[in-house]
C-alpha cells in the first residue's frame, strides 16, 4: 500500500481538486471492476477443480485463493446435474458442492494464513541459529529469554512504585 502523501503544502482550492481528481479516479476504478464480466464454470474449471479437489483440502484452498486474487473475482459456483441425471451424478455432485464451499470458507484467510507460517518458520530458524551459535538449545534460549522478560518487568513495576512513592513525598512536602 503507498504511503500517503502529505497535503500541508497546498492551498485550500487545491486539496479540494485534488480529492475531486482522487475520487474521479476512484469511480472509474469501481466502475472497471463492475464492468468486468463474471467467469462462468466452463470445462477447464472444472477439469482445474477435480485437479485440485484430488489434491487434498489445503491444496484446493491455496489454489482457489491464486486463481481469486489473479481473476478478482469469486470462483463460480459449480452447475448442477439436469434432473434426469443418475444418482451417481447427483453424488458426485454434492460431494464436490461441499469440498469447493469448504475450501471457500478458508480462500479468504489462505494468504495471510500462509504469509504469517513462513513468517513464524523465518523466526524458529533464527532462533535456532541464536542458540546454535552460543552453544545452547532452543528451549534453554527461549527460558533465557523468558527470565530476561520477567525480570524486566520486575524492574519496571518497582520503578513505577518508586515514582509514585516520589509523588506523594512531593505533594505531602508542599501541603506542609
């Protein structure tokens, strides 16, 4: 996201036309996006949703959520069996009507949920390569580092006790 500019510099007149050129700008952005037609499910989605549902449940999660953010558009919804259909048909049916609404439920967390694991896998291989190179384990780091955190905050409750105590001394010396 850009970082947003600062408008102290200008007039008045100016940041008025400034905010109208912004949301001219803004509605035929929106304007864009709307006129953009929905993908129907044709027989390349469904071939690319079979590949996926065999795939397993995270698969077909992390795919949707790459084909969502390329397309900006939901994944459309599966069409149902004709009536005359076989049972088999039906069945088969439901049971991929209930994968793909499963999978939909977790699209829309799947990049941040992804982003945030190979975030915290960044920091177990720090943490390690810490402990590795003082010669200790991960778990007596993290301990360290735990008893580091306690007494700090130790340290910073006596010395708020410590200002207040100052305070009553000073505001009981005034009032003598």
């Amino acid at each position: 996201m850009a970082k947003r500019q600062s408008l102290k510099h200008l007039s008045p007149e100016e940041k008025a036309d400034r905010k109208r050129q912004q949301a001219t700008v803004r509605k035929q952005r929106e304007r864009a996006r709307k006129e953009k037609p929905p993908i129907g499910m044709s027989p390349e989605l469904e071939e690319f949703l079979d590949e996926l549902l065999k795939l397993g449940l995270r698969h077909a999660v992390w795919g949707l959520a790459q084909w969502e953010r390329e397309n900006k558009q939901k994944f459309p919804e599966l069409d149902r069996p004709a009536p005359d259909a076989s049972l088999d048909q039906h069945q088969k049916f439901e049971s991929r009507r209930k994968m793909l609404g499963l999978a939909r439920f977790y699209v829309g967390t799947a990049i941040k949920r992804d982003k945030t694991n190979q975030r915290h896998a960044r920091f177990l291989v720090k943490e390690a390569e810490q402990a590795d190179g003082r010669g200790i384990s991960v778990d007596q780091l993290r301990n360290e580092k735990r008893l580091k955190r306690e007494a700090s905050a130790e340290q910073r409750r006596r010395q708020e006790a410590l200002q207040t105590l100052q305070r009553v001394r000073v505001a009981g010396a005034a009032s003598l």
